[in-house]
C-alpha cells in the first residue's frame, strides 16, 4: 500500500520529490522501531506523517536530520543519493528541523541562537546576523526580538525562533516533531499560518502528528505509520478521518470516554463511541477534596500556587487543563504530601492534611499516582514489593515481611488489572503501560475514598490508555473523587465532569463539561480571558 | 605604617597566577566541564616550566613548555570526561593527583637530595617603579590574556559555540556544532592558561621549584569561578581580592600593632574571605546548563 511517488500532491505544486527515504531501517536492541520505510517530500507540499506513540515517527524524522544512524536504506537529496551522518550534513542539503524538545541555547539571544549552526570560529558579525534574523521573521510574517534572550520567551515564540533557525540556513525542507504538543490552541493556529506561508514560498514540510483534526485541516498528503512501517500514503483530502483513525490504531475503535460526553466537541472524538463500562453522572453528592486557598512558594518571589481553591465531590471526575509549568505539577505535589503550602487548607474527607507527608496523606483515603511513573517505583525491586510498599505494616508477620500474603496480592492484582508480569519480575523492566497499571493497582486496591491522577495516559497505547480511562471512570461509579491532571484535551474532555484551568498558579476558570470546547479552554490556558 | 604602594605591588604579583587559572577554569566551565584537574595542572605547569628553563636557561622556553604542558593535561581531561563519559569530579581528581605525582619523581629523579637549582627567572619590567614594577606575564595577563578571553566568549564564534555546548549540548549538536570537539578545544586552551599561572610560580616568582608550590591555588580558583559566575572579569576581581588579603596579612605580620595574632589565623585569613565572598553571593547561582553532564547523543 505504499505506493509513496505516485500519489498525486495538491494542485499548483510541483510533484517533484524533493527529499526521498528508501527502505529505512533501524532497531534497538530486538525492537524494530524503522522497519523498510519509503517516504517521498514535493515541493511546496505539507506532508503529514501520522502515527501512534511508538509508531517510529520521531526516529524516521531523527534520522533524515543526521541525529540518528539508520541501520540501513538510502536518503535521496534532489534524485542525488546522499549521507545525512550529522545535523550539519543535514543542514548542508538543506534540510532543518524542529525537534520536540527546542535545541534551544536558553542564556542566549535570539539572534546568537540562530547564527549558531553557521558561525565559524572568528568574530561573529553580530550587527549582520541581527539584521537577516529580522529579514527571515519578515518572510513569514512572525514578530520577534533579535535581541530577547530565548529563555525569557513563551513555547510559541520559541517555537518560532526554531523555525527562524531554519529559514536562516535556506532550508527546502522544514521537518517539525509534534509542533503542537506543546502549544496552546492560538499558538497551533499562528503556527500553522506560518507553514502555509513557508509553502508558499516553496519549502517542503514534514510534519509529524498523532492528532488526526490537525492533520486533516494543515496537510496536502498524508503518511501513516504503523509499528515502523508505512500503511498508507494519500491526499489528504481524500482520507476520511474515520478511516485515517483506523489505519493508525490498527482497529476500529478508539477511547473511552463518560457516557455523557460532548461528542462534538472535537472532530476526534467523535470517532468514539461511548462504551458500556461508564456509568450515569450520580447526584452532587459530599466534598471528599477541598483545597481552600492553598499557595505554594517558588524560586524568587513568584508563587508556584497561588490562592487555589477547588473542591471535588463523591462520584465526580475534576479535570485540571493547563500549558504545562502553570503549577499542575506543584498541586499534585502539595496533594501528594511531597510539598507544604505556605497558606491554606487541603482536607480528604474532613481530615485536615495540610503540609502532612505522604504517609498521612494515603491514610486520610487519598490515593495518589503521580505524573513520573519511574519517581513513583523502586525500579529494581519486584512487581509484588512495589505493590505493598506504600503500605507495608498490612503485610507484616512479626518485624518480617510475610512473603505467602505478599505473593498471593500480587497474584491477585496481577489477574485483575491484567498486568503483563510475574511478580518477581523487576519493576524497571515493565513496559510504560505495565508499569502504569502496577500503580493504578497499588493505589486503587486499597480502595482509596479520593484519587489524585496527574497525566495518567502519557506514553501509553492506546490499549493501555483505554484501559487506564475504564479504571478511573470505575472509580468514579463507584464514588470516588478523582481529581484529573492532564495536558490532553481529549483526555480531559471525554472524562471529566468538571474542568478548571490553570494559569500561572492560579485557577483561571471553571468550565461546565458541556460548554468545554478547545477554543474556550485555549483561551483560558493561555491567559487571555476568564 | 602600611605601605599602600608595596600592598598593591604584592598584590597584583600574588594575583597574577589565579588570574591565569581562573581565566582557563572559566573557560573549561562554560563548556560544561568542572576541571578538577586544575591543581594539578598549574603544579605540572609550575615544574615543567622550572625544569626546561633550567636545563636551557631561557625562561621563555620553560613558559613555552607549560603551555604544551597544560594543552596535553586539558586534552587528558578530555579523554577522560568527554570521551570516555567518566564522572568529572573523579577525573579532575585523578588527573590533579597524578600530574602532581609524575612532578614530584620527576623532580626527586632529578634534583633529588641536591642543592636547590635557581634558574635564570623573568626579570620585573619598570622595576624602579612602585606598582608599576611588575613581571611581563602579569601585564600580558591583564592586558592580553583576559581581553581576549572576554571577547572570545562574547563575540566569535568559538566563543558561542563554547557557550552553547556548555548550556545546551543538544542544541548544539543539532547546530552542526561537534560538542566533543568544541569541548576538547576548551579544556586544552584552559589547560595552557592553568599551566601558564603555575609556571609563573617557578619562572618568575620563586626561581626555583619547591614542593607543594602551587599550595591549593587551584582549588581557590574554583570558589573564584563560581563567586564571579563563570565570567572572566569578576574573576579576575575576586583574584585581587584573595590577593589582596593575602598581600595584606603578610604585611600585618610585620607590623607591631597585629604581632598577637597567631600567624596561623592570619594566613588563613585570605582563605576566609574566599568563603566568606562565596557565602554571601552563593544564592540564586545558575549553573551553566549542562555543567557536569557528559553528552551522548540520543
């Protein structure tokens, strides 16, 4: 299915392939993550590539830029093969990229960020450099300080600085690595007006995305790529969404959600079918969680947590959205017990646990499962001692640990959250998914009256995820508070009865689930408008 | 009762070795590498430059021998911490034990049990002047080395390359820039600027090679490093300011009115300041990136 050079592009551009991968292949260790992938670029084409998380999306963009060897196959560079060994040989064939993480030199300005890849070792002329800084912003139409030190900048305007790093090396071809997992609904947009003005222009761009709506509204052709290989490559005007979902996961169905999600609310989901595990909304029942006004010190003078109030009742799902580094982090740590305010109230279920440690925190009913999974185990002890060492004193005989009940739990929460593992199997050795559910099972086994859950599907499948979404909708039947931290929208919205946004510390908004939409949500993430 | 004029004169002679030092310290650190080596590297600088100054007897050639000196023990640090990926602190520990080791039997296979050699050392340049009467390298240091180090990390580009593979080493690396290179490049300039400060110990002060003469000047270059914040003038600040105090004690020794103050307590006293100065602008310090990390690519 991958006939890759006869797909037709979009009207008015040249179908010249401009870059060409051939039977790329690449593995680590006996995972094949690149497995015999052909990919063709056109000029003046945005060209999706598609994929699940472990698809093999970034290595196959890591290693058209020099920064990942291939094991084998061939880089075509204008018809002409070529070795693409380093960034620089990359960027000598004209050839950028804007990689997740910002290769960005934070202490820097704008201007020396974006000479760094040309300057030799003498006297950098810095007046020049400023001037075609502000020549390549003109181009596409974006507004930026030369002189701005990069570490001071937003996501978006760094993002912006990324791509100016590449216009000012005359690149043909732009590759961006998920640009917009990063963003906030505004900045998608700005980023996307930039792209079309870039092909305007000419330029390719190869994008990479698990976000199909995106991919849909920005791409002349689209690639998917499933378990490192090439399912399909088509225009993208001809894939139906539905279908695209398909080819990506590689079955039909996709997500759980609240059986009284919005089902239009995002183009995604309404690829979802609501499934029979979820229950009815129940009625307002008791605040299990309330925190009142509670604030957090930072570095400097700013606070981290500044006044949040917020409370989640019996049997209700609170979703908390935000840009990441808006104090998501620093609630879950206060609620963890990892953090002690310095104002305010945190109480489960009437028991005050303000600025107690995590052992008091468990013992008022709060279950906690924190964002850093790996923070969260001992990776080089066994399944079944993960599973008990929040709560050891249970499973005493005497000063020893009594191994048979041990075991025997292990066994048991093993069968139930059907985790891939033998319980002396170590910890560190279990895949993300695994490891996930060791923790949902650790926490919900002890049947925990609040639950605070921070990213909880991040780097999973997506059977995994659907699994970790049926779990915590369960607990929400069976009338737990959960408290939801989540940097995915889609997450957010087809589980939470109630969303609020952070921003900055504080809590900017408090949506109804039924009038959360991305747009209303994006403005209070940014800051724009409450 | 105080010379101010001499105080200042001994001040800049005391200085002038730590200015050398933590010039090349602020160097290898804004690349992302602590080099603990640096002791042992202005000690091997020190008897390298006593040794070929006096079998030739040109004090320039014993100079020219530190500098190899010290590129060859920044190009071992290198080995160890950019090549190999060893942990910085055992390397630069290890590389300072052993280059003051092979000084030590050098000097003891060759010197051992004999009279002291005095070599034939740099002469003060204007030395009828107060202040002024100062060796060469103390003027090359201040009126060469540091500017140009200055403006090679601020306005060329091996200085931003210098700069970025010591704050974002994969920045770097998708620049083009090799990291490896560019660290390797810093820590053997670095090396022959630590080198110079020690040989300047033998060559021109002393005039001859004793144990134990670089005497931890090193170490107090690190503190100097971290107190000006990985940039070159406020280093050479805080090395005044050590010398200074050093210079200030010696005279206070000899002066009547201090004589009932232990002399140790008096030579500890620039040491003292050094912690002091490190205590009171040691908050809100930001380290350079990458500092400490070695780099693999992904």
């Amino acid at each position: 299915m991958s006939s890759v050079s006869s797909a037709p592009s979009a009207p008015g551009t040249a179908a010249r392939p401009v870059v060409e991968l051939r039977d790329i292949r690449k593995s680590y260790g006996d995972l094949l993550v690149n497995d015999g992938v052909d990919l063709s670029l056109e000029e003046g084409e945005v060209h999706a590539v598609l994929g699940e998380n472990g698809a093999g999306k970034t290595t196959l963009m890591r290693i058209l830029y020099g920064l990942t060897r291939p094991d084998s196959g061939e880089i075509r560079v204008a018809g002409e093969p070529v070795t693409i060994a380093t960034p620089k040989d990359a960027i000598a064939h004209g050839i950028g990229m804007v990689t997740q993480h910002f290769a960005l030199v934070k202490p820097m300005t704008v201007t020396e960020n974006v000479v760094l890849s040309e300057i030799g070792l003498g006297r950098v002329n810095l007046a020049t450099a400023r001037r075609k800084v502000l020549e390549a912003a003109d181009r596409i139409g974006v507004a930026v300080d030369p002189d701005a030190r990069v570490g001071s900048l937003s996501i978006g305007e760094q993002q912006r600085v990324e791509i100016l790093k590449a216009l000012y090396n005359d690149c043909r071809v732009l590759i961006l690595d998920e640009p917009t997992a990063v963003l906030v609904p505004q900045d998608v947009d700005a980023l996307f007006a930039t792209v079309h003005r870039l092909t305007e222009q000419g330029m390719a761009v190869l994008f990479i995305s698990h976000k199909l709506h995106e991919v849909s509204a920005n791409s002349t052709r689209v690639s998917v790529l499933r378990r490192g290989r090439i399912v399909e490559t088509m225009p993208t005007g001809n894939a139906d969404p539905r279908a695209l979902a398909e080819l990506m996961v590689g079955r039909p169905t996709l997500g759980v959600r609240r059986a009284d999600a919005p089902v239009a609310a995002d183009p995604e989901l309404a690829l979802a079918e609501p499934t029979g595990t979820t229950s009815e909304p129940p009625p307002a029942k008791d605040v299990v969680l309330q925190l009142e006004e509670v604030s957090l010190g930072g570095s400097g003078t700013r606070l981290t947590l500044d006044g949040v109030s917020l409370s989640v009742r019996s049997g209700e799902i609170v979703g908390v959205a935000g840009v990441s580094g808006n104090g998501q982090r620093e609630l879950v740590d206060v609620l963890c017990g990892m953090a002690a305010p310095i104002a305010g109230r945190v109480t489960v279920g009437g028991t005050d646990i303000t600025g107690r440690g995590p052992r008091d925190v468990m013992n008022a009913g709060l279950g906690r499962i924190p964002e850093d999974r790996h923070g969260s185990v001992v990776g080089e002890l066994s399944v079944e001692h993960n599973l008990v060492i929040e709560d050891l004193d249970s499973y005493r005989r005497g000063p020893f640990l009594d191994r048979r009940r041990v075991r025997a739990h292990a066994e048991a929460l093993i069968e139930r959250f059907s985790i891939k593992a033998k319980p002396t199997d170590p910890i560190g050795s279990l895949s993300g998914g695994n490891m996930q559910k060791v923790l949902l099972a650790r926490v919900l086994s002890r049947d925990p009256r609040a639950v605070v859950v921070a990213q909880p599907s991040r780097g999973l499948d997506v059977g995994a995820t659907e699994f970790v979404h049926r779990e915590l909708l369960d607990r929400r039947a069976a009338g737990a508070a959960v408290l939801l931290v989540s940097e995915d929208l889609e997450e957010l919205l087809a589980l939470a009865d109630r969303l609020v946004v952070m921003f900055e510390g504080r809590i900017v908004g408090e949506v109804p689930i039924a009038e959360a939409t991305p747009a209303r949500l994006g403005l209070l993430m940014a800051g724009e408008a409450a | 009762m105080i010379d101010i004029l001499a105080l200042i004169g001994a001040m800049l002679v005391a200085a002038t070795p730590l200015i050398y030092a933590a010039t090349g310290e602020v160097l290898t650190e804004r690349a992302g590498i602590l080099n603990l080596g640096i002791e042992g590297t202005m000690y091997a600088g020190a008897f390298s430059g006593f040794l070929v100054a006096a079998k030739t007897g040109s004090p320039w050639l014993g100079l020219a021998a530190a500098l190899v000196l010290g590129v060859v023990a920044g190009a071992l640090m290198g080995l160890l911490v950019v090549t190999l990926g060893v942990n910085q602190h055992v390397a630069g520990i290890g590389t300072t034990l052993l280059l003051i080791g092979a000084s030590e039997f050098t000097n003891r296979l060759l010197y051992g049990g004999g009279a002291l050699v005095q070599i034939d050392k740099f002469g003060l340049l204007f030395p009828d002047v107060p202040v002024l009467g100062q060796y060469v390298l103390t003027y090359v240091a201040l009126i060469v080395v540091v500017p140009f180090v200055w403006w090679l990390l601020r306005a060329t580009g091996f200085g931003l390359r210098v700069r970025a593979v010591g704050e974002n080493p994969e920045a770097a690396d998708a620049a083009g820039i090799s990291v490896a290179r560019t660290r390797y490049a810093a820590l053997m300039g670095g090396g022959a600027l630590m080198a110079a400060g020690g040989a300047f110990l033998t060559l021109a002060v002393v005039g001859t090679f004793t144990l134990n003469i670089s005497n931890g000047r090193g170490w107090v270059c690190i503190a100097l490093v971290i107190f000006a914040r990985w940039r070159v003038w406020p280093a050479v600040l805080g090395a005044l300011l050590f010398a200074g105090v050093d210079a200030l004690q010696l005279q206070l020794v000899i002066t009547p009115a201090f004589s009932g103050i232990p002399r140790e307590l008096m030579l500890a006293l620039p040491y003292l300041v050094v912690i002091a100065a490190l205590a009171a602008s040691g908050r809100g310090l930001v380290y350079p990136g990458a500092y400490l990390k070695p780099y693999r690519r992904a």
